[in-house]
C-alpha cells in the first residue's frame, strides 16, 4: 500500500471508532440542541472540497436558526483579517452552541463527512463559501488534498492566528506531507482542544 493510501484506511478505522466511542457525546449534545433553541440540530454548510468541488459540511448547529440572514450586518464587527469572518462574542451563537465551541465538540458530526470520502482526519481546513470567495488564486493551491477535521492550524492557535498565517501553515502541511506528520497533528490535537485556545 502506498504512503498516500494509508490515510484513507487510518479515516476509515478511526472516523469509525470516534463515532462508536464519541456516541453518548454526540447523543448528549444533540439533545441539547434541540431542548434549547429552534432548528435543525445538524447544520449543513456547504463548503469547496478537495479541487474546489463542493460539499456539504456537517456540524452540529451552533447559532440561532437566522444566523445566515444576519451576516451581511455583522461584516463590519469581522475580527479577522483577509477572507475570514470570525466574531469573539458573535451575537448568532446560542449558549449550548458556544459551549460545543469551545470544546470543539460541534465538528464532530464531521466524521461523517470522513467516512464518505469528503474530508480527512487531517488536512488543511474547509473554509465557508463566503471565504473562499475572497481568496487569490494562489491561495487555492490548499485545495489539492482532502481538508481535514484538524491540522496545523488548529493545534497552532486557530482564531488567534490571522489568515496569513492559517495560509502558510497549509502551505507548510502540503511540503512536508507524511503520515508521520498526519500522525504528529492528531496527536496534538487533543491537549490542543482542552487547552480550548482559539476556540471561538
């Protein structure tokens, strides 16, 4: 098997036993969803994949049912420079939404999205159609590979660190590829998530 193909067999095997073990979380976190504010407890967001091909990102929904409405008047408040959007004490967000937050509990959903084939455990990670919008060109070279549930990015501060150098990170990521690396982020995205810096 080659070193590329290995990824995908280690996705399969952990995607799956996240879920297993992860399940009385996602259980728990669903419930409270839904008890406490309206909509769906998944919220798909659509997102460019690995060539820019779109698909739907799963999470658990973590701010009010008209987030989408309101984010054309909360540009101004953007926290972020270059294309991200990013709100400290954005007003969308529901209390059981910011707690999933902060400890990156809402992404879990997305080892659905491992196990389909549409993301990786580790790879850069996929931004929101708004964002991708705003990149240059050469930014889109981060979209050669599958993104991923972490990466250098999150185990490097994620929104403390501005969109320069979330791009040179995945620049970074795709020069030195390996699974000794892919190896390294996972194992460094545990005590990254209990730290819960960034995590807004």
């Amino acid at each position: 098997m080659s070193g590329r193909g290995l990824p995908r067999v280690a996705d399969l095997a952990l995607a799956a036993l996240g879920l297993l073990v992860g399940a009385p979380i996602v259980a728990v976190s669903a419930a409270a969803i839904k008890l406490t504010s309206r909509g769906p407890v998944i919220y798909r967001s659509s997102r460019p994949g690995m060539g820019g091909a779109p698909f739907d990102c799963f999470k658990f929904r973590t701010m009010y049912d008209d987030a989408e409405v309101r984010q054309d008047e909360l540009e101004e408040q953007n926290e972020q420079a270059g294309a991200l959007f990013k709100i400290r004490d954005d007003p969308r967000v529901t209390p059981v939404g910011r707690f999933l937050r902060r400890w990156s509990l809402d992404e879990l959903p997305q080892l659905f999205n491992v196990l389909q084939g549409e993301m990786s455990l580790v790879g850069p990670r996929p931004l929101p159609d708004r964002d991708f919008e705003r990149l240059d060109e050469w930014h889109r070279k981060r979209y050669l590979v599958l993104p991923g549930m972490t990466g250098l990015w999150q185990v490097s501060g994620r929104s403390e660190l501005d969109f320069d150098e979330l791009v040179r990170l995945d620049f970074l990521y795709l020069e030195r590829w390996s699974v000794f690396l892919d190896l390294s982020i996972m194992l460094k995205t545990i005590p990254a998530v209990l730290r819960r810096r960034g995590a807004w």
